[in-house]
C-alpha cells in the first residue's frame, strides 16, 4: 500500500526568487500553494525578517484569511483568540498568529495550549516567525516557508531542518533584497527625471540585483550606462532618506516615486553596498525583451548574464 505522503516524504526544499512588488508576492504565494500545500497540513511555519514580505505571501496563499496583525496595526479581537474556548469560535478552519506581536500580550504557555488544541481539532494554524515558538512546543511544522532574498520551502521531518536552519539562510540575504529594490527605484528616478523616459518597463529579480525589461531597447545606450551608473552613485553617497508614503509611492530624499513593494527598503541609499551596472543592454530572444541588470552586494564570482542565477556548491 503507497503512503498518502509519499511524494511530500521527497522534497527536501524548493527555492523561489522572492519578487518585490506586494501583486508579485500574493501571486507566488498562490502558486505555492498549489504546488506544495497539502489539504492535509495543520500547522505552517513562516520564517523570516520583519518588512520581507511574509503578510503578502500569506495572503497569496490563504486568500481571505484574517491576519492578527498588518502594516496598518493589530486586530485585538484576533491576538486574544487563544483565550477563547476554541469551539466557540464559528468553526473558523484556520488561524493566524504573529509570534513577535503574540508573545507581547499572552503568555508561552497559552500560546503553546491554544496551538495544540487547535491541532487536536483539526484546525490549521499559520504562525509567522515560527522559530519564536518552536523551542517551546515541542514540534515542527508541517511545512516551513523562510523569506529573505529567496523563498525556501520545506516539509520538515525528524532529521530537519529546523525553523533555525530556515533562518538563518533567508535572515541574512534579506538584505540584499532591500539594497536591490532601493537602488532599483532610485535608477527608475534617474532615468525617467534625467533621461526623460516614460515608465514603459516592467520589472524582474535576479539574486542580489533587479532586471528592467523593456519591450523596446531603451533611450539609454551602453556607452551611457557608465553615467547612468555614476549618478546613482552619487545619490547612494549622499546618504538621503527612503521611506513609506503609502501602498503605492515611496520618497527618496524629496522624490516621491511609484512602487510596488514600498515596505521593502533600506532606510537611507547610503545602506546600499556596491552597486553596479551591468555595462550591456541585454537581448532575451525568448521573450522579444530588452534588459538592463543592476546588481548589489559582493560579487561572488565572475559575473554574466548566463550565471547571475548560478546554482551554489554544496
């Protein structure tokens, strides 16, 4: 007789590009969901740093669910659901739990109790920063999902990983995500006040960087895109404040710009560490598109455009 879990008993982890905009991110969600979230899991662990975007990917993969807490506040009736007796809560299938903000108006033990009980009734529970509550309750999630840079999904066993493992990988790349998204805004401004383009690109991710996609090649030629570069620079190097306007624009010192994830950023350019233009506009023959790269960070390795996304060595 085959095991209903017998093809999830195989995955180890699968790995996603974490997009920056808020629609990217739900959309993702929703394909994990798809992909690897069984009617059968009760318990699903989200790991990762406050403002990666774990709101938007719960949303994406468990549409209508009411979180306990937002960017906009908290929901006082949804924190102190684990003081309610749990069949009194109009058979509600699933439950939300923010462990940072959990943990600052019920005790551990309460929170351990109302998840256990959950459990025994057949109720799923979604608890962000899950590593907060692991060591306590003495058991593993069904299925982990860490978001920094990347998205690592993982069915945990007995022999792992952990929450921790999960972590710890996606806690430090995270980073490198804010630097990119910043410093991709900030060439968006240059361009459009500077060069004088309309806002006729779309946009994709590529590790520690961002891609600009044009459907035609952009009035920026290569032999501009040492200047161009240089006067992104130079705002990085003055330093100037970036923050949250509203769920569509950002500033950056007295520009406000469009964006589509502005919770994602650094808090000044001056954050954003090394970066550089890829000094050629590229062609994808498969999509028809143009593409201009802009990268962050260390450079690990030579870089091209064929292993910007290169597989790590284990």
């Amino acid at each position: 007789m085959i095991n209903k879990f017998f093809m999830q008993e195989f995955l180890l982890y699968s790995v996603y590009l974490a997009p920056r905009g808020n629609d990217r991110l739900m959309m993702l969600g929703e394909q994990i969901s798809h992909r690897h979230l069984s009617v059968n899991d009760r318990l699903i662990g989200i790991v990762g740093d406050a403002g990666s975007g774990k709101s938007s990917l719960i949303k994406g993969m468990f549409p209508g669910l009411e979180l306990s807490n937002h960017d906009h506040g908290i929901n006082p009736g949804k924190i102190m659901q684990i003081r309610d007796p749990i069949d009194s809560m109009n058979d509600a299938a699933t439950f939300h739990m923010d462990m940072r903000f959990q943990t600052a108006f019920t005790q551990m033990h309460e929170i351990v109790t109302f998840v256990r009980t959950a459990l025994v009734k057949h109720r799923r529970v979604i608890i962000e920063h899950f590593d907060l509550l692991y060591p306590h309750i003495d058991m593993n999630a069904e299925i982990l999902v860490g978001i920094g840079e990347e998205i690592i999904i993982a069915r945990p066993t007995v022999f792992g990983p952990s929450p921790k493992d999960i972590y710890e990988i996606v806690f430090p790349s995270a980073k490198y995500r804010r630097m990119a998204h910043t410093a991709e805004d900030i060439t968006m401004l240059v361009i459009m006040k500077e060069y004088g383009m309309p806002r006729n690109w779309d946009t994709n991710d590529v590790r520690k960087g961002f891609v600009m996609t044009f459907a035609n090649p952009p009035n920026v030629s290569v032999s501009e895109l040492n200047t161009l570069e240089a006067r992104v620079r130079q705002i990085i190097a003055d330093d100037l404040p970036v923050s949250y306007l509203n769920e569509e624009y950002i500033k950056i010192g007295e520009d406000h710009i469009k964006c589509a994830g502005p919770r994602i950023h650094v808090r000044s350019t001056g954050e954003i560490e090394n970066f550089r233009l890829m000094k050629e506009i590229f062609h994808d023959p498969m999509r028809g598109e143009y593409l201009l790269v802009g990268l962050v960070g260390e450079q690990e390795y030579e870089q091209s455009l064929s292993n910007l996304n290169k597989l790590s060595k284990f």
